[in-house]
C-alpha cells in the first residue's frame, strides 16, 4: 500500500471527526444559549414583577388603630382612639365603626357624627377619637375600619383592642 493513501485516508477520517464533534459542540452551544435567554427571560420577568410589587406598595394606605393612654400618678388612664396611617399612601372614604356601631353613636367617646367617616387620611396622619366615661373592665373595644388607597381598592382592618 502506498504511503500518501495512508495519511491522505488517515487525513479524511480525521477531519471527519473533526467535522462530527464540532456539530455536536454546535448543538450543545445552542442547547446553553437557549437556556441562557429563557433564564434571563425569567430574571427581567422577577425584576419586573418586583418593580410593579414596589410601586403598588408606594400606593397602598395602611390603617392601624391604637389606644393612647395617659400616665398619672402610677396609673394608665385612656385618652384616645387613635387612627394611624402608617402606609406610603393617603386613605380615603375612611369608615370607622366602634363595637359595631358609628364613633358618634358610641356613649363612651366625644365626637360628632361628620367624623363617623372621614373624607382622606393623609400618610404618617391620624385621627383621634377622646374618651368620656367608661368603666375599664369591659369588654375590649372592637374597631373596624373601611378605606380606599390609591388603587381604589377596598381595604379593612379590623383589632380588639384593650384598655
């Protein structure tokens, strides 16, 4: 057998491997780059979806409702009911219901019944309701408060709260 047979055969088999595993490296590159696009599809779909998350945060009120008491001589004494609006946004359309009932019609606090509902509560503002006469050991007062934020979405709260 002639030598430059050999090696022009030895040649051929050569760059046909050469030619086969360089296809497979293709596939595979694109196999990667594939999963590289879907994965950084995926990363802008979560950094959007944190984004809008952040933004409806921004526009959302969050109503909580405390007793503000009074020290005096060794004894804590109820002032107040106060309303807070501890969220990034104004509330509106606020209703609030004392044990169940309109904050005027409740015997044991001071306000006139204009304030039952309150037009906006703006953010880090609040509203107070005084207390009158009332015996500490009743019941814990139910409070229930119904708003709007700036998604126009109806929320509520509701707490007991205890003197």
């Amino acid at each position: 057998m002639n030598w430059e047979v050999i090696i022009s055969g030895a040649a051929f088999l050569v760059s046909g491997i050469v030619a086969v595993y360089s296809y497979l490296q293709g596939r595979k590159s694109n196999e990667i780059q594939k999963e590289q696009t879907e994965l950084q599809r995926r990363v802008v779909e979560l950094e959007e979806q944190r984004e809008e998350k952040k933004k409806r945060l921004q526009k959302k009120a969050e109503i909580r409702a405390v007793i503000d008491f009074e020290n005096t001589g060794g004894f804590r004494f109820p002032r107040k009911i106060l309303v807070w609006n501890h969220g990034p946004a104004d509330a509106k359309n606020i209703e609030i219901l004392v044990d169940g009932e309109a904050p005027s019609a409740v015997e044991y606090l001071y306000t006139e019944p204009e304030n039952d509902t309150l037009e906006a509560l703006p953010a880090g503002d609040h509203y107070d309701y005084s207390f009158g006469n009332r015996e500490e050991n009743q019941a814990p007062i139910d409070i229930t408060v119904t708003y709007d934020d700036l998604l126009d979405e109806k929320q509520e709260y509701k707490t007991k709260l205890r003197l």
